[in-house]
C-alpha cells in the first residue's frame, strides 16, 4: 500500500498521465515505477524500520522510564511508589534507578533513594555502546539498499521502455512491409489478368503477401503483449497509454561513457562494494566474537552504589569463571566462523570483480557497435544498389530479394537500438561502482 509521499508522487505522475491525452513519458514511467515498485516499498519500509529502532534505542538512553505503583498498607490509604530508570552506553550492562516511596495517613511517610549499578565484563567491556552503533550500522545499510533498489527499478523500467518501442518500430516495419506485399499482389494480379505475368509469379506473389501478414501478426501480438505487461507489472496501471518515444544526446552520451570507463579502479570499486564492505563487516565481527571467546576467563565486576533516606551504600562483586567444560569448543567454533566469514570475503571480492568486468566489458562492446555503424550503413547502402541493380536485371530473385530487405529491415532496427544500450550499459556500469544513475542527464 502506498502512503504519504508516495501517493502523492503516484498520483501526480498517473494525473500527469491522464492529462496527457493517455501519453507515457519516460520520466513518467520512471517516477510511477519508483512509485509503485514493490521491491521499493519494501526497501522504504525497511529504512522506516531501521530508523525507528535507532530512535528507540537512542530514547533509551536520554530519557529515563516512569513507573508509578500503589500497594495495600496499614494505613486507611495505599502508599504509591514513583520509580525512574535509564540505561547509559556505558560498560557491558548498567541501570541507574531513583524510586520514591509515598505513605500517607496519621504519620505521613516519605522516603527516597537513588542508585547506581554497573557491570563490566572485561571480554567485552562496552557492550552497551555497541548496541547503538550497530542499529546506526544497520540503518545506513538499509538507506544503501533503498537506493540500490530504486537504482534497479530505474534500470529495468527504461529497459522495459526500450523493449516495447523496439517492438512497436518492428511492428511498424512488418505492417509497410504487409502493405507493399499487398500492392505488388495487387499489381500481380492486374499483370496476370492482361496475361503479362505466369501463374508462377501470382503464386509468388501471394505468398509473400501471406509470409509478410502473418509476421506484422506476430510482430503485432509480440508488442501488444508486451506492451500490457509493460504497463501492468512496470507501472502498475490498468489503463492502456501510449508510449512516447525518447531520444538521447548521442554524441555527449558517448564522451560520458568514454569518461567513465577510462576512469574505472577496478581493485578499488571491488572494496568499495556494498557486498565486500558488508563482508567485511562479518569478518570483523567474528574476530571481535573469537576475541571475545578466548578472553572469556576473565572476571566480571559488578559495582552498586546508592543513596537515599538511610544514606550512602557501596558495593561491589569480582565473577570468575573457574572451568567451562565447552571453552575450548566455543574457541574452536568462533575459529571457524572465522575462517568463513573470511572466505565469504573473497567470494564476494570475486562476484564484484567479475561483475564489474562484465559491466566494463558490455559498456565496451556497446561503444565499438555504436561507432561501426558508419562504417556498416555504408555497407548495407551499397549491398542495397547491387542487389537492386541485380534485381532488375532479372540476376536476383524474388525471394533472394525479398530475404535481403527483411536482413536489411532487421538491421535497421538494430542499429537503432544501439545507442540505447549504450546507455543501460551506462548506467548498469554506473550502479554497479555504487554511483547514481544520472539518466535523465542524457536526454534530448
């Protein structure tokens, strides 16, 4: 369910929607993505979560606990007690308490007192002050994952954008070239009639036009199908809209992706990793916790000083553990964690790495593709007259020509769709360094 902010931003981007006549951004399609994402939402309720268990803890801290309690007593009225706790980020464990006692009646009756209590395992003296510090840990890590999140989303939606008009053109493509198959039966047709042509050719002819409409069937279906789910499972929309072709600063885009490239630290992006840095985390846990362990024979002192009515009391306990018969097993075990925990380090340095070089590698492969097409439209430009001039010379048949039109359609689609991935390789290599998409930037 969506609230607060988020149904604000849902229904200024699905009312933007509707007020344009049912046309579909880009940037419209991104923002009710974001919007209606599950994966979102979860990740937004977990940094809600992780925001109210550090606001929790904190005002544990500051602010003491009241307590007011009434009990029978010899009197005609209950004496009632007013007690206050608070817990410091001071040592393993502690509480400090004041607690005043009320009697009323003939022999009106007070008392109060005010007390201190610490205790100190010397294994892990400050236990307390690490609660805090791990719920603050455990709050950045949720934020991360929000915008790695949102980052995917973001991704996935333009990606899914693509695809659908990718389809649309290639829908659009099979319908002209059903359409010219209809004029050359047509025109078949009228030659057979003045007996111009043989039956061959007719047959021929029907054929194409029968191959050319079952294709913009298919292409047809492809997009329509494509584009509901697009908008169902994407936007989260039951109404059918239009999407608006975008188009991209090529020649900026480009220099952008050249920069970035260039300026990859591979060793230094894999530490800087979300994974490896949560890794790490472990590892540095399960060494504090084997540490932990192998100190686990030293005492734990407890300290207690009061005042109240009665006056001033101090006291004070020294804990030793003489023998724990599984010491040495828990020693053993934390060592194992450990050695795991380490392992698990250089799994997750490793799918960095290798992550990050296939990022590298697509961003690569898309910029060779995008600055060959010169050289390769030049290519299909001349295959074309050739194959033209052959056609009319009778040196090229029907079918021969009509193959070369569909490779050459096909072509034209994809070089298309070139410039297009040079960009999701762009921002896939931009997710992947922990950087924000800056996607928006590059369109015209």
């Amino acid at each position: 369910m969506l609230t607060g902010a988020k149904w604000l931003t849902f229904l200024c981007a699905f009312f933007a929607v509707l007020g344009a006549g049912s046309e579909l951004t880009l940037s419209q399609a991104v923002e009710l993505a974001l919007a209606n994402h599950p994966d979102v939402r979860r990740a937004e309720l977990q940094v809600s979560l992780a925001e109210l268990q550090l606001a929790a803890a904190q005002a544990q801290k500051i602010f003491p606990a009241l307590s007011l309690s009434f009990a029978p007593s010899t009197e005609s009225l209950p004496q009632a007690s007013l007690s206050a706790t608070l817990s410091l980020p001071i040592g393993t464990s502690n509480k400090l308490t004041g607690r005043v006692l009320f009697q009323p009646g003939r022999s009106w009756q007070t008392s109060w007192s005010l007390g201190f209590s610490l205790g100190l395992d010397f294994a892990n003296p400050m236990a307390e002050g690490e609660s805090l510090a791990s719920l603050a840990q455990a709050l950045g890590a949720a934020r991360a994952s929000l915008a790695k999140t949102k980052t995917n989303v973001i991704i996935s939606t333009i990606r899914g954008y693509s695809d659908v008009l990718s389809l649309k053109l290639k829908a659009d493509q099979a319908k002209a070239a059903m359409e010219k198959a209809a004029q050359d039966l047509a025109a078949v047709e009228k030659k057979l009639a003045a007996g111009l042509v043989s039956d061959l050719d007719h047959l021929q002819a029907r054929l194409s036009f029968i191959q050319a409409q079952l294709a913009y069937e298919q292409a047809r279906t492809s997009y329509e199908t494509q584009k509901i789910r697009f908008i169902q499972d994407y936007l989260g929309l039951d109404t059918d809209v239009t999407l608006v072709p975008f188009s991209l600063a090529e020649e900026k885009l480009v220099a952008g992706a050249k920069e970035l490239l260039g300026s990859v630290d591979l060793e230094g992006a894999v530490e800087a990793a979300s994974e490896v840095q949560s890794a790490k985390s472990k590892v540095e846990e399960a060494k504090k916790a084997l540490e932990q362990m192998r100190l686990s024979w030293l005492p734990v002192l407890s300290i207690e000083a009061g005042l109240g009515s009665e006056g001033f009391r101090l006291g004070w306990a020294l804990q030793f553990d003489l023998f724990s018969p599984d010491r040495g097993a828990q020693i053993k075990i934390a060592e194992a964690q450990v050695r795991l925990s380490e392992l698990s380090l250089e799994t997750a340095r490793s799918s960095v790495r290798q992550q990050l070089s296939e990022r590298c590698s697509t961003l690569a492969k898309a910029l060779q593709a995008w600055e060959r097409l010169p050289l390769e439209q030049e290519q299909w430009a001349l295959q074309e007259q050739i194959n033209r001039t052959k056609y009319a010379a009778g040196l090229l048949s029907e079918s021969e020509w009509l193959d070369f039109q569909r490779q050459k359609d096909a072509f034209v689609l994809e070089s298309k769709q070139r410039v297009v991935d040079v960009f999701l390789a762009y921002l896939e290599l931009q997710a992947a360094l922990g950087e924000s998409v800056n996607w928006e930037d590059w369109l015209k």
